[in-house]
C-alpha cells in the first residue's frame, strides 16, 4: 500500500499532464500514419502513372505494328492481285514451239515454208510456202488437218511460177489451244 500524500491540486495536474501526453503522444503516431500514408500514396500514384506512360508507349508501338501489318495486307492484296492477272494471262498464252513443230513435221520434203504468222488474238496461223506439186500442198493441208494442233485448215492461193518450176502457196489455219 502506498500513501499520496500530494495535494489534490498537483493530483489533477498529474492526471491532465499525463493524459495531454497520451494525447501528444497518440496524434504523434496518427500523424506519423498520417504521413506514411501519403508518401505510400504518392509511390503508388508514381507507380502507376509510370505504368500508364509504358502502356501508352506499348498501345503507341502496337499501333505502329498494327499499322505495318495493315500496309503489309495491302501489298499482300496487290501482289495477290498481280498474280491472279498473271495466271489469266499464262491461261490464255499459247506455246507455240508444239504449233511450229507441229507444222515442221507435217511438211512434206519437196514444201518449203517462206513465211509464217501466228496469232494469239485470233487463234490462227498463216503461212506461205513453195512445193514442186500441188499434190505436195494437198498433203501438207491433210497433215495439218490431221495433226492436234489445227483445225478448219484453209487452202488460200496456189500459182504456179514457170520460171522456178514449183508452186507458190497460202494457207491459214484456226488453232487447237492445248
């Protein structure tokens, strides 16, 4: 057991100094908290407008991407473009070294060949030539319509030229396209 032998007076002082410094005390520590709280505040904000800013340079590259990406489709679609006129352009070509080999094989020895003219544009050729005989010129124009190559083939001109002693010809024929 212990005996306060202080005056009331100093009693209550005690009491209110002690509870002012509790007080002091605890609105120290809020305060403290106070402070903490907005430091963690102002990192956080930092934080994540240090986020922002990299994602708005992520959207700004992938923009940049997309937009690369876009031009590539567009070449893609041109180049695509190319092609398909080409293939329309190699479907309607004609190859005419079979056509040439064709008309080399169906000339008989004694038919020689002056000129030749072929077309795509009308599907026809036309050549003319010299042959000791007409019958030479008959068998070339049998060959012809025989051969894979040619059809409705025409028999044009024939003349004979006294002074070489053979016969000039003309013959035009529509193509078979292979």
């Amino acid at each position: 057991m212990t005996i306060n032998l202080l005056p009331e007076k100093l009693k209550k002082q005690r009491k209110v100094s002690l509870v002012l410094a509790e007080i002091h005390f605890d609105l120290s520590l809020i305060f403290i908290a106070l402070i903490v709280a907005s430091l963690g505040m102002i990192l956080i904000n930092l934080n994540q407008t240090r986020n922002i800013v990299l994602l708005d340079n992520k959207i700004s590259n992938e923009e940049k991407t997309f937009e690369s990406y876009r031009e590539l489709e567009r070449d893609i679609i041109g180049i695509n473009s190319r092609l398909k006129k080409i293939a329309e352009i190699d479907n309607t070509k004609i190859d005419w070294s079979n056509y040439i080999s064709s008309i080399a094989s169906s000339t008989p020895p004694e038919v020689t060949i002056d000129s030749l003219s072929l077309t795509s544009i009308k599907n026809s050729v036309s050549f003319t030539g010299k042959a000791a005989s007409r019958k030479d010129i008959a068998v070339l124009k049998e060959k012809l319509e025989t051969s894979d190559y040619f059809e409705n083939v025409i028999f044009n001109t024939s003349s004979y030229n006294s002074t070489d002693k053979n016969y000039s010809f003309s013959l035009t024929a529509e193509i078979e396209k292979k």
